[in-house]
C-alpha cells in the first residue's frame, strides 16, 4: 500500500507544478484516463471526437484548470461535458486520475439515459438478410456489373 500511497503523492505534486503552465491535451486525456495510450487519444482528436472550450482541438493545445472539454468514447452519440480540475502529463492510479476532472451534472444524466435505452434501439446486425455472399453470388454479381453499363457511361462528352 506504501507504493500506491508514494505514486499518489507524486503524481499529486507533478499535477499542482504544471497547473500554471498546461499540458499538452493528448497527453492529458491519457493521464486522466478517457483513452488507454497517447497515440489512441491522438487520434480521437484528430477525427474531432474531442473538443475544448466548443472548439476543434489538435492533440498539441494546451490544457488548463477551467477549460471544458467535450468528449466522445466508443459507440456512443453523446459527448461527456468535463470541466478541468487540475492537469497532468503523468499516468497514474485511477483514484488519482479521477481528481483532474469533474464531470457535469447533465451529461452524465444523458449518458445515463442514452445507455438505460440501448438495449431497446434497433441492432444493424439485424438488418442483414442472409449474411455474407458465397463466392457463387460473388460470380453472378461481377458478371451482372460487367454487363448492366448505362448509357450514360457510353456518351461522349
């Protein structure tokens, strides 16, 4: 428990000597803990899955105690609301990771809401009719493709 306890302790000192300066916002998504590696985080913010402030962010802006962010994790539409609490580079414990951040009130009813009525929601998978095509169907779908050309495709231009 003692190491626990030390690493705690210093990642509690490394987060209050970089609030006043920020840390990058890739780097700070992984020491909080919303994505498993910088690189995974990267790339959430590159497809605009994470916003600061209600503005496109890139994975080098900086983050500072006060800003909110808006993010976006897995299957789900909705985007979690958090208001940062402290900043750090360092990936420590969850305990501690959970201290950087306060999630609000209204997203995690949402999300609450979006998660209790998934189950009822409407399965892709199930839109399939009869699976994937044999290799016999694969045949008569290229040999339909190759003969149906329009007449469009023929006239010139």
């Amino acid at each position: 428990m003692k190491t626990h306890h030390a690493t705690a302790q210093r990642a509690a000192e490394s987060a209050k000597a970089q609030e006043s300066a920020g840390v990058r916002l890739d780097k700070w998504l992984w020491a909080a803990r919303f994505y498993k590696t910088r690189s995974v985080a990267g790339e959430a913010i590159e497809k605009g899955r994470v916003m600061v402030n209600e503005q496109l962010a890139k994975a080098s802006r900086t983050v500072r105690v006060g800003d909110m962010l808006a993010v976006r994790q897995g299957d789900c539409p909705l985007a979690r609301r958090i208001l940062v609490k402290g900043v750090s580079d360092t990936r420590g414990p969850a305990p501690v990771a959970q201290l950087l951040y306060e999630e609000t009130e209204e997203s995690r009813c949402a999300i609450a809401a979006w998660t209790a009525a998934r189950p009822y929601q409407a399965d892709p998978a199930q839109s399939i009719e009869q699976g994937r095509p044999t290799k016999s169907d694969r045949r008569k779908l290229v040999e339909w493709q190759r003969w149906s050309v329009s007449l469009d495709d023929d006239a010139p231009q």
